[in-house]
C-alpha cells in the first residue's frame, strides 16, 4: 500500500472514531432529553447531512491541498456520526448534475432496500438462533 494512501485510511479511521463517539453521546443526551432514542437517530441525521452539505463548500472534491482533511472530517467523522450523511450527499450531487431519475431511484432504492435488508437481517437472526 502506498504511503498517499495510507493517509488517507489514517485520516478515515481516526475521524470515523471520533464521529462514532459525538454519535453515541449525542443520542445518549437526546435519549435522556426527548425520552424517546427514534427521535435522536433522526436528529443525529439531520445534523449530519446538514454539516456535509456545508462541509463540501468548504472543503470541496476537487482541491488536493484539502484531501485529507475531507476525508478525516467529512467521511470520517460525519460518516461515523451518521449513515445518513454518505446518502443525503450522494443524493445531492445527482440531483446538482441534472439527473432527477438517478436521485430519484437513488433515494427509493437506498430507503426501500435498507427496510428489506433490516427485516431479512432481523428474521434470520431470529430464525437461526431461535429467538
């Protein structure tokens, strides 16, 4: 594996620890604070998604001098804050290069597929350890 990316992965892992921590006290204090730990898995995506939308200005794709802090930050830490974050920018930066039905079936397929995907996971998790 080359040294450049090596760093990258670093930067990642490092961020990703972080994000994972701010995520488990955030729905922590939510939990406590709305009584209700749903409401703190929705706001902790919210929160993400908004910090990436405006992360990508500052730290855009196309600038090598910020590479590492974007991934350190955007797909570290917020990625580790929230899955939801990878998604919502995914889903924005379709919808900004003209292509509605790629966002569209993007946004359909993601949501309707993780459902699935949950309740397939959960009945054979069920099923095989008998629960």
């Amino acid at each position: 594996m080359n040294q450049h990316l090596l760093l990258a992965f670093l930067a990642v892992s490092a961020g990703g620890a972080l994000g994972a921590v701010l995520r488990y006290g955030a729905m922590l204090t939510t939990a406590n604070w709305l009584k209700d730990p749903h409401h703190g898995t929705m706001l902790v995506n919210i929160l993400g998604s908004l910090l990436v939308g405006y992360l990508l200005n500052l730290l855009p794709h196309d600038s090598g001098n910020n590479e590492f802090l974007r991934l350190a930050v955007i797909t570290g830490v917020l990625g580790g804050f929230t899955t939801f974050s990878a998604f919502s920018m995914d889903t924005l930066l379709l919808l900004q290069n003209g292509e509605m039905g790629r966002a569209m079936l993007n946004i359909i397929l993601t949501l309707s597929g993780t459902l699935i995907a949950v309740f397939i996971g959960y009945e054979a998790g069920r099923l095989i350890h008998a629960i």
